[in-house]
C-alpha cells in the first residue's frame, strides 16, 4: 500500500519542486521558529530547521512520511534574507552585485510511523553578474521576487543575474533538493513512480 507523503512546508516553490516527482502528496504548515541559534553556523541552521518541521507536522500525521526544507543564505558570513519590499530588494541586489552567495539547502525526511529519519544540507554558491540600477529595475519588476532570499527566483527571469552556480544538486537552490530527496525516500521504502522501460 502506498505510503502518505506530507509536504511540511507553505511554499508554492516546493509544492511545485515536489510535484515533478509524480507522487500524491498533502500538504501542512508546521509553525516553528525559523530564529538561528546563537553561533550557529547558516549550514546546521538549515538542516536543523527542515528536520524540526518535518518533525512537528509528523506529530499530526502519525502513518505519514513527511518532508521538511529549509533554506538559508549567507554572504561574507552574514545570512542574507528575503526582502519583502522593492526597497529592500534594490539594496539586497546593489551588496550582492559581483559577489558569490552561499545558500544552504537543508532536506529531511521523517517516517513517523517507523520512526526514522534522514536530514542533509546542500550547498549551493552562486556568483551574481554585475549588476546596474538599470538591471535590477528592470528585473524587479519583471518578477518581483520579494518572497525570495537573495532577490532572485532562479527558476525564471533571475537565472540572467547569475554569472555561475555550483552545486551537486542544481534543484537545491529553488529550495528542495530533489536528489537528495529522492534518495531519502528511496532508503524509506517510497519508492518514485518510474516509467516501465523493459522491453515488451
């Protein structure tokens, strides 16, 4: 019988991430504080967060598998949020214009009924063009990515703001790390929906 697959988490970002792998999935918001520990590193941030909300939505969800993410960036040691503003936005993209960013993309897993579960982080680093107030006018109003750290939605028109990105998972910067992912729920017994490509 397949298992049920609980999404912990309100973005559209990851629901859509979630989506490609062709599994049925329910969704439910834990509410955690997302606060970084004092002296924590960005990178333990990250998977200690994921791996809090897919704990806390596991508790209501007692059969389920559930997925936590978390995202966080930082430049120079520094975390680097979401705007929220335009305002906020111009200044975020002007400080990061030529600079490499590393955002790290924390995964988990937790199987409530067997009581398992698997946390990871990703890194991702990104090198953002030179960017004029031209550029990033005419970006922002293009995406308006005010809900995004770092200002930019990767997976549209933002990809023109990078110069490079390095990672061992291109998906973890949108926020979920699909081969992470997969390999975790694999280890599970939740196995992917796969096309039959034996001969007939």
């Amino acid at each position: 019988m397949p298992r049920s697959i609980v999404l912990a988490s309100s973005s559209r970002y990851r629901q859509e991430m979630l989506a490609r792998l062709r599994l049925p999935f329910a969704v439910d918001v834990p509410a955690v504080d997302e606060s970084a520990l004092p002296g924590e590193a960005p990178a333990h941030t990250a998977q200690r967060l994921a791996l809090l909300k897919a704990r806390t939505v596991a508790q209501r969800h007692p059969g389920a598998v559930v997925i936590g993410a978390d995202q966080v960036a930082e430049l120079d040691g520094q975390p680097v949020g979401k705007p929220g503003s335009h305002a906020a936005a111009v200044a975020q993209l002007r400080a990061l214009s030529g600079r490499t960013v590393a955002f790290h993309s924390g995964i988990a897993v937790v199987d409530a009924a067997g009581g398992h579960s698997r946390a990871e982080c990703i890194r991702t680093e990104v090198t953002y063009r030179v960017l004029d107030d031209r550029d990033i006018e005419t970006y922002l109003l293009a995406d308006r990515p005010y809900d995004c750290t770092a200002s930019a939605k990767i997976e549209a028109l933002g990809i023109c703001l990078v110069a490079a990105s390095r990672s061992d998972d291109p998906t973890a910067l949108i926020g979920l790390p699909l081969i992470a992912l997969t390999t975790m729920l694999d280890h599970l017994g939740v196995h992917l929906p796969l096309a039959d490509t034996s001969p007939r």
